[in-house]
C-alpha cells in the first residue's frame, strides 16, 4: 500500500511539473523537483552532481525526480546514463522517466521507448500521461487512448481525459481530423460528474494558449459561471473569466505607445 501511495504521489508530481509552466506562469518547471530533491537530503543539483548521485542513490530514492530535472533542464551530458536508466527492465517508472528525459534532449531513442511504454502499460492513467508527454515532443500516436478516456464510463477517467487532451490541441489543425481534441474537450464542460466538469474549467484557460477556440472555450465558462449547479464551478469558472480579462488588458497596456512626458 506504501507503494502505490508513493506511486502516486509521484504521478501528481510528473503531472503538476508537466503544465508548471502554463499554470505557473514564466517560473522553471524543475524548480518543485529541485526543492525536494534538497528537502531529501540531495546536496547539489547541478548536472555532474545529481549524475553522480543516480549512480550510487538507492533504489528508496526520489531518483526519479533527479532524472526528470537532468531532462527539463536540457543537461546533455547525462545521456549516457539515461540511457543506461531507460534500458532498466526491473524499475519500469524510472526507466519511462529516463526515456522522457530522453526525448525531452532531443534523443530518437527516448521517443520511441516512450510509444512502447506507452502502449505496453497496463495502468490507463500512465498512458493518459504518457500520450499527452509525446504529443508536447510533436508526435499523435497516442491520441486513440486520450479520445477513448475522455468517454469513458469512469469519471476518473474522463477527469484525467481533460489535461492530456489539451496536450493534443497544437497538434489538431496539421492532424486532418485525426486529432479532434477541442471537440472532446468542450463536451467534458457537460459532463454528469462535477469533478469533471470543474477539470473542464481549470484546463479552460490553459487550452485557449494553446490554440484553443477562444470564443467556444468562453462561451462553455460563461455557461458554468451562470448555470452550473455547483457553487464551486460556477466561482471556478468566473475567476477563470475575470483571469482572461485581466490579460486582455495587460496585453492592451502593453501595445500601447508609450505617451510622451508632459513639460
């Protein structure tokens, strides 16, 4: 039971890094990772050091949080070992980190180790993340295990249906249909489950920067802010609506031209 806690709590880690930069805003998505691996008793973070540490950390360790940080950071000279980490067939999580790191520095291998993890795992959720990891790196193969979750009969899955498919958004107008991404998106803003529905919010506004229909993803908050039976939604998404507003108006401060000193 430890196991599968410590398992998770390391997927909501993955996950939260994955959308730190949209959620956070300009701040490095290494920066959570860093902060535990110091929390843990990891001394220096710098590239040479934490190559070091992955030698020698027992199999205990946040190792992989230290391989996610040498991949997000763009360390090049830990290829060697990553590759040695993503061949690893007794630790298959770290093994799926290394080979993110992987295609994360650009690396053939760790994308294609990525598909066949993806499509060998055995937990939905994992290949939720896992689809939406390749979809960021450019590649759509597996947008048939996103599409298929975000209809499922369970709302777990619909729930986490709604982050992977903003992943696919970029990739939806080059796809020639084969990506309908927005479409599902948008209907999860009608779904039964309020646990849905709320992700369907929070997303919201993440999808609009990433290419997302801006009137249609409004409209479904607009919707939610004035009807939905959930007080906590309706507030969701009316912070939401005033959050693209404030932007809105940040950005026609900034087109300004500066006005001229008065004498």
């Amino acid at each position: 039971m430890m196991r599968a806690a410590t398992m998770s709590v390391c997927l909501f880690l993955l996950a939260t890094v994955a959308g730190a930069t949209d959620r956070r805003g300009p701040a490095d998505p290494w920066t959570d990772l860093v902060e535990m691996l110091q929390q843990s008793g990891v001394a220096h973070t710098d590239a040479p050091s934490l190559i070091a540490w992955l030698r020698t950390a027992p199999p205990t360790a946040n190792r992989w949080a230290a391989v996610e940080v040498l991949g997000l950071r763009g360390d090049r000279e830990a290829i060697p070992l990553l590759r040695t980490l993503a061949a690893n067939g007794k630790e298959r999580f770290l093994a799926e980190t290394a080979a993110l790191a992987l295609a994360r520095l650009g690396e053939e291998s760790g994308k294609n180790a990525l598909v066949s993890f993806m499509e060998s795992s055995e937990d939905p959720e994992r290949q939720l993340f896992l689809a939406a990891r390749l979809a960021e790196l450019g590649d759509p193969s597996g947008y048939r295990f996103v599409a298929q979750s975000a209809i499922d009969r369970s709302a777990s899955r619909r729930f986490a249906s709604a982050a992977a498919l903003v992943a696919f958004l970029p990739l939806e107008p080059a796809s020639k249909g084969a990506v309908d991404a927005e479409r599902r998106l948008l209907a999860l803003a009608h779904d039964e489950e309020a646990q849905v529905r709320f992700e369907f919010v929070v997303q919201a506004p993440i999808a609009i920067s990433r290419g997302g229909n801006r009137v249609q993803f409004e409209a479904a908050l607009r919707e939610l802010a004035a009807k939905d039976a959930g007080a906590g939604i309706r507030e969701r998404a009316q912070l939401m609506l005033t959050g693209l507003e404030f932007e809105d108006e940040n950005k026609r401060r900034e087109e300004q031209p500066p006005q001229a000193p008065r004498r």
